[in-house]
C-alpha cells in the first residue's frame, strides 16, 4: 500500500466515525497498520506506531483539521487521546439546487451553498467559456469548478443541451423513427427487424405503438408485441426495414388504461411489466458518489470500507442491468442475487475475449 493509499483509509475510517477514536482503534482497523499492529511482534507494533504519528503529523502540515479529545475506553482506568476529522472541516460546501420540487442529498449534512436553476445554468456556461482560455491561470480553476459542478449537480450536466443525446444515431434513425411516429398517430402497426441484444441476432417484429419516450439519451417505444402477445420496450436505434402494415391487418386500438407516464423517469432495465428481481450490488466511491446522487436504486449501506456503498435495485431486465454495471469495472460487485453474478461474470468474460 502506498503512502497516498494509507492517508486515504485513514481519512475514510475518521469521516465515518461521528465521535472521537482512539490511537488503538485506528491501528487495528485501518489498513496498513492493521497487519504490524495484530501480529504480536512488539517491533512491529512499534512501527506502526511511528507510522502513524508521521501521518498524523504530514497530513496536518497539509492542512487536515484532525482534532484531539479526550476519550474514556472501556479497558483503560483513565482518559486517553482520541482523534476525530470533522466533515464540515474537511468538504467544501456542497452545491444545492431544488430540482423537480425535490432537494439533492447531502452526505454528512455539509453545510450547502443555495443556487437557483437559472443561476447555476449561467455559472455552468461562464464556467466552460473560462475554462477554454488555454494557458491562463483561471482556465484550471475554471475547469475545476465544471468538474464540481457535475459531482454535485449531475441534474444541471445532464440537462445541457449538447448532452440530450449521448451518441450519434445511424443515418436511417430518422426514417425509421418517422414511420413508428406515424404508426402511433394512424394507429398502425408497424412490421421490422429488431435487434435483440441479450440473444444477439435481429428477429422479426410485427409491434403496435402506444408511445415514445426519450430516456438515458435514446428514443424508446413501447409497443404490443404481436409474436410475444404483450407489451414490450424497444430502442428505435435498433429496429431495421420499419414499415407500416398496410390495410385492415394494420389497425389496432391503445387500451384506455395504458399512460406512457408510467414508464417515464425509469432505468432501462425497469422498462419492462415482468415481475423484478431484487439485487443487491456494492459499488465502490466516487461511483457510488455519482448512483446515490442520480437516485438509482435503494441505499442500504450508505457506507462501506472502501468509502462506497451498497444498493438494492428492483430489475426487471437483467441484460440490461448488467450492460450497465460493465463500465464500472471492479468498482461493482454483485452481491445477490447469483444468478445475477453468473450473467454479469459472463457478460465481463465475453468483453476481454471481445478486445483480445
């Protein structure tokens, strides 16, 4: 473990703590000390002693607040020291605006900085103009202040408008996006090829539109599946050959009760009526950092050892649940259910045997 290593679980293990620990406490469960600190050789306990006391002094020439209190452990006939880093000490503000009626979460109740919507629009554009004035000094600074804009506020990154769309369409998007458009208006179906990602092969689809939505960046349709005798969600950038089915065989009726609201604001891998699956998956910071504060999933471990935290997610579309955990890496670890892990363990193989 390297020095920078070190301070980091030292600072995460202090940021976790609301009250004072003690020396001991810290060199038998941070890392790094933990090993020479439980072996039961004096020497290197010793070692880890020092170890400590040379971080403790380097990290507050660095400028950490770590304070001293008295504490009183349950072993010990008198007061010892304890050590203690106050968030609010350590954290800048964080960036608070009301989005949708709702207020962001703020880990460790930090005090905030209250911006309106409009205001932190203006801040974002000021701030990118700046930041393209190369080889001044306030293009770093500028740069660093998008960068905290987008970790607090991953709301205001995701609203700009060069940002809607996260990649370009193929060049027959437009077509065939007129022609489920024009389906859902006439009330027609609309006969293709659709690539289906989880079998990987195109397979002949005969759907009915009830709506669009534009979500994660790409255009959805949910429509009646004719071969599947019920609804399904389909990504109009992998249909092919759209057309409309002509005459009587073509006309079908949206049934009163269906609301395209409700699969608005869903991940993709809710975008379906089965039934979900609960999983539980650890994800690692500053990961974690950026699923808690998009609202996805359920926190039920709001931190763990290495500064992350663990979340529950109701699936309903496991291929597309595990295609969005790949990008994470080893920074997501699947902790149930298994048959999850074995689809996701697949999933990551498939992808090295891919860029061999």
């Amino acid at each position: 473990m390297t020095k920078t290593e070190r301070w980091l679980s030292l600072l995460a293990f202090l940021l976790a703590h609301r009250y004072p620990v003690t020396r001991e406490e810290i060199l038998s469960q941070v890392d790094d000390y933990r090993a020479d600190w439980t072996s039961g050789d004096e020497t290197r306990r010793e070692s880890a002693r020092r170890k400590f006391e040379r971080d403790k002094r380097e990290l507050r020439e660095l400028g950490v607040v770590l304070e001293t209190a008295a504490v009183e452990p349950e072993h010990a006939e008198q007061p010892v020291e304890g050590y203690r880093l106050r968030p609010e000490d350590f954290y800048l503000p964080y960036l608070e605006v009301q989005v949708g009626g709702r207020r962001l979460p703020r880990p460790y109740d930090l005090p905030s900085v209250r911006l309106e919507p409009a205001e932190l629009a203006v801040l974002r554009r000021a701030a990118e103009r700046v930041a393209r004035l190369a080889g001044t000094p306030l293009a770093g600074a500028a740069q660093a202040v998008v960068r905290k804009l987008a970790f607090d506020v991953p709301e205001l990154a995701r609203a700009a408008p060069e940002q809607t769309l996260l990649e370009p369409t193929p060049p027959e998007f437009a077509r065939h996006f007129a022609v489920v458009k024009r389906g859902l208006e006439e009330r027609r179906a609309v006969r293709c090829r659709y690539y289906a990602i989880g079998r990987d092969r195109e397979e002949e689809r005969v759907i009915e539109p009830y709506g669009l939505m534009l979500t994660w960046g790409h255009w959805y349709c949910v429509a009646h599946s004719r071969e599947r005798r019920a609804l399904r969600v389909f990504r109009l950038d992998r249909l092919r050959d759209a057309e409309l089915v002509a005459g009587a065989a073509g006309a079908f009726a949206v049934p009163r009760t269906f609301t395209i609201a409700a699969y608005l604001n869903r991940a993709p891998w809710e975008l379906s009526d089965d039934p979900p699956v609960t999983a539980r998956v650890r994800i690692a910071f500053p990961q974690s950092r950026w699923v808690v504060a998009e609202g996805l999933g359920k926190v039920t471990t709001p931190v763990t050892d290495d500064g992350g935290a663990e979340l529950e997610f109701a699936v309903r579309v496991p291929d597309a649940f595990v295609r969005w955990l790949l990008p994470f890496g080893a920074q997501a670890e699947v902790l149930e259910p298994p048959a999850l892990q074995r689809r996701l363990a697949r999933a990551r193989a498939a992808l090295r045997r891919l860029y061999r």
